[in-house]
C-alpha cells in the first residue's frame, strides 16, 4: 500500500515525461510486486506485441539454478527460491536477470 500512495503518483509522470507509462503489479501467488514500463507509441498495438516493447522490475518469488547445465541445455537439479528483485526486458531476452542463467543449446551436428 505504501508503493502505490507514495511512489507511484510520482513515479507515472516522470514515466509520461521519458515517453513511457507505468503500470503497477501485485503478484499474490508468488508473494511480490512489479512495475511495467511501455511506451506510449505502443499502445495501440495489441497486448502480445506490446509486451516485446516492455521494460519490467519485479520483486517477487522465483526459482533459479544453481546447479550444472545439462549437455541438452536445460537446467537440472539443484535450484533455490529466493524472493529478489530482478529485470525482465523480453526484447533483449532477458528474463529475471541478473539471477537467471541464459542457457544456450549446444550446436547439434547431423
């Protein structure tokens, strides 16, 4: 409650004056919160296309691993949950960053 009376009546006009607008989130399952920043260009497109466009700050539970990179790519065993803020911007395939690992698939030859 205290984010939503005191931050962000300050933070949507300063958002408006960099050619964004902000939207604020509560995730209740994953106990936390979050700030959508889009541009305002963006708008009328529809809601896939203007998520490519968004820049997120999240605070809130996730998993993440801590363990080996299989030789497929994905993650195996262990992963912790920690409930930390992180950054999400789908248009540079970052997701949760700086705590995700990116994982790469190896090159397969045929």
């Amino acid at each position: 409650q205290v984010f939503v009376t005191s931050v962000f009546p300050i933070l949507e006009p300063l958002s408006r004056l960099c050619g964004f607008v902000s939207f604020y989130y509560f995730y209740p399952n994953a106990n936390g919160c979050g700030i959508i920043f889009e541009p305002v260009s963006v708008q009328h497109l529809p809601i896939k296309k203007r998520q490519r466009s968004q820049l997120r700050l999240d605070w809130h539970k996730f998993s993440f691993n801590v363990g080996q990179i299989g030789r497929d790519g994905y993650r195996h065993p262990p992963s912790i949950e920690r409930n930390l803020p992180h950054l999400d911007v789908p248009r540079l395939q970052l997701k949760h960053w700086p705590w995700r690992r990116q994982h790469n698939k190896p090159n397969v030859k045929k």
